[in-house]
C-alpha cells in the first residue's frame, strides 16, 4: 500500500493518460519509468505504454560466438554480473565447441575479483534497502485546489516521524527525543506551472458583433456563438442546452476598425517585427473591476491555435490507443489500483480565461 500512496497510479485510468505525464528524466537521478508503469513519451516524441514483464517471456537465444562477444562487450563496460551469466550461458550450451567453452572458463577466472567486489558492495546495499528502502523513491503530488488561468509554483519538505522519542538514553543528543516529528530541508521552487482554463472567449467580429466561446464539459470541447452583442449586454447565453458565460459585460467600444501592431516572427532568424493592420475592437468589464480589449485578429489567432493543438492532442490519443504494452525485463510488478482521474482541459496560455477546472 505504500507504493500507491506515494503514486498513486490514476494516470492508468485517464482515458488518455499520455495527457498527463511523468517527466522524462529527473536531475540527478536515474530512473526507468517503466518500472512504475508509468506513460511517457519515447525518444521521437511519440507515446510509449509500459507495464510489467510478463511471465515467462523467453529471451531471443543467441549462439556461443554472440555470447562471448556480449560478454566482452560488458567486461569493457565493467557490468560483470551480466558478463557472468553470458559466460556461464557458453560453459553450459551443448551447441558451443571446446575453445568457446575454454575461453568462456579463462574470462570468467579473469573478472573474479571484480565478481567478489561488486556481490560485496551488492549485498551491502541490500542490507541498507532492507533497513532503510530504496534510495530513491519518486512520489507524484496532484494539487486539487487550483484555479484555470493561474500560475504556480511549489516546494516540498519531508517530516518524518521520530521512533526514538522518549529513548534519550539512545541518541547522541538527548534533546532529539522530545523531537516527535524530524523536518527536512525544504526543496528548492519548482518552475512556475501554468493552468489552463476550461473556458475560452472569442471576440471574432464587430458588424455585427460576434463571439465564440469555447467550454470543456463532460470531458469535450462544446462550442457556442452569440451575434448582434451590443454595449451593456453580459457575456452569458444558452446554446443547444449549454449555458455560455464570461461573468463580464460589454462596456465600450465595438470599434469596427482600429489599427493594432501585430507581431510576427520571421521564420529564418527568429526576428520579431510590428505591422499595423485594421481589425475590430471590443472592451469588457469583468466582475472584479478588470477591464479587458478584446483584439478581433489576436482573438481569431487564439482560436487557430486553440483548434490546432486540439486536434494534435486528439491525434495523440489515437495514436496512443493503437500501442501494444511495451513489456520492461522487471522482476517486480507494480500492484495496480488507485483514484480515478479525468484528463485536464488542453488549451492555450491561460491569459485572463476563467472557469472551472478539470
């Protein structure tokens, strides 16, 4: 149980838990995710789904020449317990001729003392992991309290409890033992980490005035339009039984034409330049007293690229869903179970979009 506490395994239950992913690697660390069955994206970016070693898969089987050149190959590499075993695979193969099998018996004398050293460092660690458990124990935190269209950032600290408490007698420092809990250090700030709303407004056209809206309900994107909006008018209406709102009204503008700078990225050296270009403007006032422009080609850009990386998450997802389970050479299988989890709602950056979160 104490596995699915520290991760709590829901990413096998999202519909499609290539959304919600384990980083690639860890700084400092060394770990293979699949030992976790956790989803993570292979080196060309694509969708890899990992799960236990089945039992008894058969290894492919190589003959006595392809076992010495391995064996080499992992002395070199200094691996020895693997040399080991593909040495003694030779010395025991009934195909492999008496000079395989004599060079195999002449390596296998060579690396003893390495043999000796490395099951001693071996059976020292497992008396450590025993005591104490692994020395790296990945854990996963999934924050229910944030808000879409907000920023975070986070840290972490360890408390542990102490077991000597009241043994004074035992600890170095007698203090120690009215000490219940043992804090660590605290972790240094994660990187921000952007939410991302589940409602999107569209300011698409001024005669007559128009906009889009763009809700994640029930775990897909319903779509609705309102035209003729004039100046007062709240940003809610009801669409094919979906309740649209902003929780804003319209308070000025319905600018048909406004000369707005648009940016542009040059494609060969990344240059930045301004354009001015005639477009339509509309301004809002939200709940909160915030005053919002709304920008028709900034707002018609937004949609274009909310709708492109829908459909490449969309495409993810089927791609995802057409993989067979990669099975990882484990010893140990992971025990399944958890709480379920819903895939976030994807979007763009969450500028002033609000809403309720998935």
């Amino acid at each position: 149980n104490q596995v699915q506490i520290l991760r709590p395994p829901f990413q096998s239950f999202i519909e499609c838990p290539v959304l919600w992913q384990v980083p690639a690697e860890l700084p400092g660390l060394s770990l293979k995710w699949e030992e976790f069955e956790a989803v993570v994206k292979s080196g060309e970016g694509k969708p890899a789904r990992f799960r236990g070693a089945a039992a008894g898969m058969d290894k492919p089987r190589l003959q006595p020449v392809q076992l010495l050149n391995k064996a080499k190959e992992a002395i070199a590499k200094k691996e020895f317990l693997t040399a080991e075993e593909l040495l003694l695979e030779v010395d025991s193969a009934e195909s492999a001729l008496p000079k395989q099998k004599e060079d195999a018996k002449s390596l296998l004398r060579s690396i003893q003392a390495d043999l000796e050293r490395v099951r001693a460092e071996a059976a020292r660690k497992a008396t450590i992991a025993d005591t104490l458990g692994p020395e790296v124990e990945p854990l996963w935190l999934t924050d229910l309290t944030v808000t879409p269209g907000k920023a975070y950032r986070y840290r972490l600290r360890v408390l542990a409890f102490n077991p000597y408490v009241g043994y004074a007698t035992q600890l170095e420092n007698p203090n120690d033992a009215g000490r219940v809990l043992v804090e660590g250090a605290w972790s240094e700030w994660s990187d921000p980490v952007e939410v991302k709303p589940s409602s999107y407004l569209f300011f698409t056209a001024a005669r007559p005035a128009r906009i889009e809206m763009h809700d994640w309900t029930n775990g897909q994107w319903v779509i609705g339009a309102r035209s003729d909006i004039k100046v007062g008018d709240p940003i809610a209406f009801t669409e094919s039984r979906h309740d649209f709102a902003y929780d804003a009204a319209v308070v000025a503008g319905l600018n048909p034409q406004i000369n707005y700078p648009e940016r542009s990225v040059s494609g060969k050296d990344g240059q930045i330049s301004y354009q001015e270009r005639p477009t339509a403007s509309m301004t809002l006032i939200t709940a909160d007293g915030e005053v919002e422009e709304r920008i028709a080609s900034v707002d018609l850009q937004r949609r274009k690229e909310l709708r492109n990386e829908n459909r490449d998450i969309d495409n993810l997802c089927k791609e995802f869903k057409g993989l067979e389970p990669v099975h990882a050479p484990l010893q140990e299988r992971r025990p399944p179970g958890g709480p379920r989890g819903r895939p976030p709602a994807p979007g763009l950056e969450p500028g002033l979009e609000r809403g309720l979160g998935q």
